[in-house]
C-alpha cells in the first residue's frame, strides 16, 4: 500500500463512517450562497472528540475559506493540545452527497499540522460515487511539499 487506497462505504469501519456522518452533518453548517457546494470536515481527537468545519463564503470570492481550514483552525482555538487523529470530507450539491477532494492549499496546511503535532493523521474522503478514498497520512495528498527551513 502505498499510503492511500480506494473503499466502499461498507468496507470502512463503524468509526470512520461514524465520521463520514459528522462530516456530513457539517455541511448544513456551511454558508454557500454563491456556489450552492455545501462541505463538511470532521476532525476526530485524540481524545474522542469532534471538531466541525464547514466552507464559509463571501461576495468577494477570494476571502471565501475552505471547510478543512475552518475545521484545523477551529481545533487549534478549541482544542490546541489535543492531536488530530483522523479527518474526513464530504460534499453536497443540490441536496446529494457528491465527491469532492481536497484543494492544494488544505492538503499543505493538513501537512503542517501533521507536522506541528508530530503524528500523521488519516484522511478520508468521497472521490468517486460510492468510492471513498482513505489515506494513512495527509503527507501522501501532497509529495515534494513546501517545507519552511527558517
Ligand atoms: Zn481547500
């Protein structure tokens, strides 16, 4: 394996599709006026919790912000100390679930987390219909990745 692979819904364990759900709860958190793309991040701790996130858009387009950063940052507030263990996608438009992988600009903000808490953290999310997309490390979304070296 070489860090990421392909599942039905079925074949996830009852946890992560436990996350798939919150994941998708989340999307009714989001503010989506303008693209109607509803997306949901659920972030499992360490310590059994859930952090939400959900894309918040804006009438100048370029402030709109992505559902897996307001997920990380609203941990970092919330929960500093505690590592993420798992995060996962989802989508919806015009009321369906739909796949949807996360941008370049999530993928090298995951990493640096991953980075800051020192422990990689599984990532899942809905790539094709019915076809989920898990990963053993947000790192895998993101080879040749821009490291700061001060
Ligand atoms: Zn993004």
């Amino acid at each position: 394996m070489e860090g990421f692979a392909l599942f039905e819904f079925d074949q996830l364990t009852e946890g992560e599709r436990k996350l798939i759900g919150a994941a998708q709860h989340a999307t009714k958190l989001s503010y989506a006026p303008y693209s109607n793309f509803l997306v949901g991040t659920s972030l499992l701790l360490e310590d059994g919790s859930i952090v939400y996130g959900a894309n918040q858009e804006n009438a100048s387009y370029p402030l709109c912000m992505c559902s897996e950063r307001v997920a990380l940052y609203t941990k970092s507030i919330q929960s500093p100390d505690k590592k993420i263990l798992m995060m996962v996608v989802a989508a919806k438009k015009d009321g369906v679930f739909v796949p949807a992988a996360c941008c370049g600009a999530c993928r090298q903000v995951m990493i640096e987390y991953e980075q800051r808490q020192n422990l990689e953290f599984g990532v899942i999310m809905q790539i094709k219909p019915q076809k989920w997309l898990k990963c053993r490390s947000a790192s895998v979304l993101v080879p040749f990745q821009f490291e700061f070296s001060g």
